[in-house]
C-alpha cells in the first residue's frame, strides 16, 4: 500500500517541497553571503546580490506554485491524513515567511542610523581616555563620534559647518 492516497498526492507534495525550498533558497541565499563582519568573495557576492535583485519576483511565483501544489495535495488526501496537512501547513508557513523576508532588506532592519545624534561637550561626554571615537573637522567645526555607537549604527548623518555629512563605521 502506498503511503500516500495516490501517487499523483505524492507528485503535488514532492513539488510543494521542491518550491518551498526553493524560495527558502531565495530568502537566505543574500542573507547568508552577505553578512557583516566577514570577507566575501567577488564570486560569491555577485551571486548574491543576482539572487537579492530577482528574489521578489522568483520567490513570489515559487510561493504561488507552491500554494496551487499544496491545494491539490490537501484535496487528494484522505480523511485521516492529518500528520501530512500538518506538514502541509507548516510548509506553508515557511513558503509565506520566505516570501516575505525576501520582499526586505534586512539591511536596513539590522542597521539604524543615527538621525539626529545629540551634541555634548567633551566634559559631559563621559568618555574614557582610551575610548576611540570617529572624529570630523569641517569648516572650522568638529565632532566626535563614539566608535562603540558608530558600530551599532553604521551611520550616522549629521551636519557640520552647515554641510550635510553622512559618516560610517
């Protein structure tokens, strides 16, 4: 006895599985190559960014085929088949999830810049001497950015000497 109600549920469900791993592949592939703090090759990160750039599009028809392949796989099962509609369900779970992590850049979730950083005098600043900080001077003008925040933020965009400034870390 097979253990499927038919063969052709087997089929729906084998594909079900083939796109929803395949629009897993969409969402974490840039997300795993392109990670801070570590070196990428040129090679890997061109793939990456290929897969980021056709991520939505490819990872929103993978979720569709897997919703129709899930839906005629739900309707040949028999009646006491639960433990697959489960799998089914949680499939679709991962299928939706995936779909929507690779419609976001993660990158601007993980990072938040600095908007409007907040100005004190060196004595209010509460620094010790061996803290480094990211220092600017422009037109006669100075500041300096704590690295320990630089490195939370990334970003910070400010304006010095009345000239917009974007600073990084």
């Amino acid at each position: 006895m097979h253990p499927f109600h038919d063969k052709a549920q087997g089929r729906w469900l084998l594909l079900f599985w083939a796109f929803a791993i395949a629009t897993l592949f969409f969402a974490v592939t840039p997300i795993y190559v392109i990670r801070p703090f570590r070196a990428q090759g040129a090679r890997e990160l061109m793939f990456a960014l290929q897969v980021q750039h056709w991520a939505p599009v490819a990872s929103l028809l993978l979720a569709l085929a897997a919703v129709i392949a899930m839906a005629i796989a739900w309707r040949a099962a028999a009646p006491g088949q639960w433990v697959m509609k489960s799998g089914l369900l949680g499939g679709l779970l991962l299928v939706v999830g995936a779909a929507v992590v690779a419609h976001t850049n993660v990158y601007e979730k993980m990072f938040h810049p600095m908007g409007a950083p907040s100005l004190l005098s060196t004595a209010q600043a509460k620094l010790n001497d061996k803290d480094m900080v990211l220092g600017v001077e422009l037109n006669g003008e100075a500041r300096a950015y704590p690295v320990p925040q630089m490195a939370y933020h990334h970003i910070v965009n400010d304006f010095l000497g009345g000239i917009p400034l974007v600073g990084t870390y």
